[in-house]
C-alpha cells in the first residue's frame, strides 16, 4: 500500500516520541490503531456489498439465460411432437415412439460424446496418493 522502509517507519516513530512526549504516545497509537481498525472494517463492507451486488446481477443474468433455455427446449420438443404427428399422418405404417425428458440418453451414450467418456463413466473417481504423505518430505527435529 504505502512504500515505507523500516529507517523510514523508525524515523517517524523518533520524531513522534519526540513531539508527543512518552506519556501521550502510548495513548495516541491506540487511537490511531481503533481508527485503521475501523477504516479496515468499512473497506471490507464495501467490499462485501460490492461483491454481492455483482454476484446479484451475475446470478439475474444467469436466470434469464436458463428461462431463454427452457423457452427453446420446450419450443423444440412441441416442433418436434409436430413434425411426429405430422409425418405419422402422412406415413400412417410407421410408430412414432415418444421419449420423455427422464428417457433421454446421458452424454457419455450419445454420438456427441467424447471418445472413451462411457468407458471413463465406470471407473472410480477418487485416486489414492502416492506413498509420500502431502508430497513433500518429513523434517526431523534437532535435539
């Protein structure tokens, strides 16, 4: 925040027991740490109501995007029950099977899937650590 060196904060701090004597330096510091105390707490609160402000708007916008979501998924699935009837009517031989939104096949099952995703659907997801305990080395103590 601020560049001061220590010869620097030691210089101010001579000049101050020198201005302010022993007896009132004591009680001066203390006001002047409850001040930056206080200064610090303020910053923070605005901070925070910052933070929630953005995280507000963030969380609207992303609840309009999933309405916007939801407005096209049900759009496409009532075009698509149309064009089913609509190709039943003039096809009347084939079935048109109906899948609901629980039906739906996962990602890994599609088509659409990466390669190796159903297969990385089964293994297990937690690895065990190597030997070592937190990676790193054990320090011994000196006796």
């Amino acid at each position: 925040m601020f560049d001061i060196g220590f010869s620097e904060l030691v210089a101010v701090s001579l000049i101050a027991l020198i201005v302010l004597g022993p007896k009132r330096l004591p009680e001066v510091a203390r006001t002047a740490g409850r001040w930056i105390g206080q200064l610090r707490r303020f910053m923070t609160d605005v901070k925070q109501d910052l933070d929630r402000e953005i995280h507000s708007e963030d969380l609207a916008e992303l609840r309009k995007l999933k309405n916007e979501l939801n407005d096209t998924r049900r759009m496409m699935q009532n075009t698509s029950g149309e064009l089913v009837k609509g190709f039943t009517e003039i096809n009347p031989e084939v079935s048109s099977p109906t899948i609901h939104s629980s039906e739906t096949p996962a990602l890994a099952d599609s088509p659409l899937a990466p390669a190796g995703a159903a297969r990385r659907r089964g293994k297990a997801r937690n690895k065990t650590r190597s030997g070592k305990k937190h990676g790193g080395t054990r320090k011994t103590r000196r006796r």
